[in-house]
C-alpha cells in the first residue's frame, strides 16, 4: 500500500543561499538518495515557492517516520548533509521546536 505524504519547510529569504540550496538538489549525494529509498520512500518531489518548499513523499509499507529518524541518527553521511542544508533552512512559523519538515494537514481532495 502507498502512502503520501506532504511537508512544509521554509528557506532562508537570501536569493545567494536559495541558488546553493537549489544546486545540491540538482546533485544530491549519492548516500542521501539511498537512505531515502533504504527508509521505504519509493518517490519524493521538492517544490519551491519564494522561500516556501513543499515536499511529497510516497512510501512503501515499511516507511514511518519514527524509522527513518533512527536511521539518519546512525548515518554519518545523512547527518552531515542535514547540518551542511541547515544554512539554508528556517522552520516554518508553526513548527514545533527543533522540527524541521512540518507535516501538512491534507484538507482536499478531487
């Protein structure tokens, strides 16, 4: 069964930063993208208005959050990448503390 998923995050408003931001996505490292399909995510898409990113995940029956979280604890290089895209993040206003990606609250649907 796949499930959807949509997040919410903002960008520092720095035109500068928002290119270097959109530059590693273009080239995301290799490790990265397999802890991603490694946690059972089988799709993810990344948009950008202004400095708000919208982000859609699809995921297997073996993805939860609560697993993907411990596996990027234990993963050097994902940590890495996490600290490095942190110069570029800010939370959104209703984030909770230390929350990046806010999950979305899905309100329609066609």
């Amino acid at each position: 069964m796949t499930q959807r998923y949509c997040l919410a995050l903002d960008l520092v408003n720095d035109p500068q930063l928002i290119g270097e931001y959109e530059a590693y996505h273009r080239e995301v490292w290799p490790e990265i993208k397999k802890s991603i399909t490694d946690s059972g995510i089988t799709a993810m898409e990344i948009y950008r208005a202004g400095n708000r990113l919208f982000m859609i995940m699809e995921t297997d029956a073996s993805f939860s959050f609560e697993r993907k979280g411990a596996m990027d604890a234990t993963n050097p290089k994902v940590q890495e990448w996490e600290q490095l895209m942190w110069k570029y993040q800010q939370a959104i206003p209703v984030a909770k503390e230390g929350e990046k990606w806010v999950l979305m609250d899905k309100i329609f649907s066609l």
